[in-house]
C-alpha cells in the first residue's frame, strides 16, 4: 500500500528537480536583463511547471496535438510493461467511455488482503 505513494513521490521529486534546474538559468537570465533575480527558484520552477503543463494542455485541443500525443502513448509509453493495464484502469475508474474489454476486479484474500488486478 505504501509503495505507490513512495514511487509517485519519488517520480515527482525528479520532475521537480528538472524544473529547478530548468527554471535556474531563467532565473539568472533575469537578472541579466535587469529584473532582479529571484530569491526563490524553487516557485519559480512551479510556475514554470504550471505554464508548460497549462500550454501542453491548450496544444492538446487541437487535432495535431492529440495525433501527437497518440503516437507519443504508442511509440513511447505503450512498450513499457504494465502501461496498458495502469491505464485502463484508470480510465475505468474514472468511468470513460471508451472502455475496452478489460475490467478491473478487485480481491480479497481470507485474511483479509486486497489485491486490484
């Protein structure tokens, strides 16, 4: 049960890292310019986070953008194994309504264990 919570803060830690490092020149090159640099990156880098998320999200409205995306998921994220799996279950979670055929089922073991598979 704790292990999802430890891999989805450790997979944020290092998307959180990569921004910090992004948003550390930005930063520096404000100061170039004239602006005053900031004193704290670290926001700096969640704003960068938001804006790029927010921009990913408007690109992926237009019909280019989802044809992107779609080859992104199949070339890129489909050969990892247990992709497919996460993924349809979360969309039967969420109730989407293009469900394929997989429905998850979840077990409870006589001492009382629960396993979603």
């Amino acid at each position: 049960m704790l292990l999802p919570v430890v891999v989805v803060f450790h997979l944020l830690r290092q998307v959180f890292q990569v921004a910090e490092a992004a948003a550390r020149p930005i930063a520096s090159a404000f100061s170039k310019v004239g602006f005053y640099e900031p004193k704290f990156p670290v926001l700096l880098a969640i704003a960068l986070m938001l804006i790029v998320s927010f921009i990913l999200g408007l690109l992926m409205f237009a019909t280019w953008g989802k044809t992107a995306g779609r080859w992104f998921e199949s070339a890129l994220l489909m050969p990892f194994p247990g992709y497919r799996a996460i993924k349809l279950i979360t969309k039967s979670m969420v109730g989407a309504e293009e469900m394929e055929s997989f429905k998850p089922v979840l077990i409870v073991s006589p001492n009382g264990q629960k396993e979603t598979v």
